[in-house]
C-alpha cells in the first residue's frame, strides 16, 4: 500500500497469527447494541472492509502509546490491542454517541480507553503515536495547521504521525469519496460543520512546517478510492507548549 521514497526502509511489523480484525468483528457481534444498531453495523462493514486497518496496524510498532484523534468507535485501539503487541491507545471522540458506543466495545479490555470531548480541549497524554484517521478535512484550514503544530509540539523526537486525508485535486472515483462525505455531514452522522479539502501539497507543506518529515509517500488506501495514509517521522522542535496546556 506503501511506497518509499527513500533508501531508508520503514519499520514494518506483520500481523500476528491471531487475526485482530476478525476478533473485533467478533467483539461487535458480542456487543448489545443498546439502541446503537446503525453503529455496530457500520462498525462491522468499517472494520471488515476498510483496507486502512491492515496497512495501518504494521506501522504502528510493538509497545508504542497511541493518541488516536477522532477515534470514531475506537476500532483502531481495539485492534491492536486484539493484535496482542502491547499497544496502549487512548481515543478521543467528540460524538457523544460514538464514543459511548466505543466505550462499551472496550469495556474489560485493559489496554483501550475512550473519552468524549473536542480534541483540542481535552489534555493529551505522553505518547509515542498520534493516529488522525478521517479527521482532518473536518477542520478549516488554519486549524489544521493548529492541529498538526501542537501534534508536533507533543510527540517526542521520532515519535510517529499516522494520518489519513485527501488531495482534493484528485479526481475519478475520489469525487464518490468527497460525496459521501458531505452526506455524512449534512445527515448529522458526521457532527462536523463542513467538509474542507486541500491539496496534498499544502499539507505536506504544513507537516514541515510542524517538524515531520515524511517517511513513505501516500497511495491510495480506503473503502473507496482517493484516500492517502502517510506516515510522518517527528525530527525538530516546533517552539510550541505541550498541546495539554490548550
């Protein structure tokens, strides 16, 4: 899903002989849906068929901490905690309902917590691993920039950023991608206000300008087409506090 611009190989962690997507599928099945029927369904066909998990799960290596931001249900946490590499991840989700039904997904797991609040508001713990899968087009411009400065302002110096996003120069089936998503806002599954969309290169370009530098060039990975997952090193200081302090 990968590609290299460099000789310097990416770290790269297979998935264990246990399955974790299909033990979380099993988890939702398990789960009472308490009124949450739509959010197990859409959980299981996320988890089933969003080729974002298997790229991201071997980036993401053994033992590091996670801060998953828009963690939606907590899929991500709960999948490497099934994947049994000691991973302990922390989500942060401003949908009340989303998050309530994360909760109880991880209940009696030990390693995936889930707390409901706007990220820019609620205090992040030391971590190694920052995941923004899905989120950033939620934000207007300038506050992504602010979101990618104070994510560099609080990883350590090789700390990793794992995101998910869309040039919004892409075209074919990503114009399918953008769609759905403006549906998704518009009927209220998404509690955003809008649906911004950039160029990659802008992007990029506020990655440098928040210390990262980018480890393995984006190709396309997602349910529909159009999606881009980089994965970002932290190299310099940004001058800014730690993003707790907000």
């Amino acid at each position: 899903m990968l590609r290299h611009p460099s000789a310097e190989p990416v770290p790269f962690h297979p998935m264990p002989a246990l399955d974790p997507i299909r033990a979380v599928a099993a988890r939702l099945d398990a789960t009472p849906v308490a009124g949450d029927r739509w959010l197990r369904g859409y959980g299981k066909s996320k988890v089933r068929t969003d080729q974002l998990y298997p790229a991201a799960l071997p980036l993401i290596p053994p033992g590091e901490t996670v801060l998953d931001l828009g963690c939606g249900i907590g899929l991500l946490g709960l999948l490497l905690e099934a994947r049994g590499l000691h991973n302990d991840t922390l989500g942060i989700e401003w949908d009340p309902a989303k998050a309530r039904f994360g909760q109880r997904l991880a209940e009696g797991w030990a390693r995936t917590r889930i707390l409901c609040g706007d990220l820019f508001q609620v205090p992040w713990p030391p971590c190694t691993v920052v995941a923004i899968l899905d989120v950033l087009h939620y934000l207007t411009a300038e506050r992504q920039r602010d979101l990618l400065c104070r994510i560099g302002a609080h990883l350590p110096e090789g700390g990793r950023l794992l995101l998910r996003a869309m040039d919004s120069r892409t075209r074919g089936m990503a114009i399918l991608t953008r769609f759905a998503e403006w549906v998704a806002v518009g009927c209220r599954w998404n509690l955003a206000p809008g649906v911004h969309w950039r160029p990659l290169a802008d992007l990029r370009a506020d990655l440098a300008a928040a210390g990262f530098r980018l480890l393995a060039s984006p190709e396309p990975v997602g349910t529909l087409a159009g999606n881009q997952l980089l994965l970002c090193e932290k190299t310099a200081p940004t001058g800014l506090g730690p993003a707790s302090s907000t």
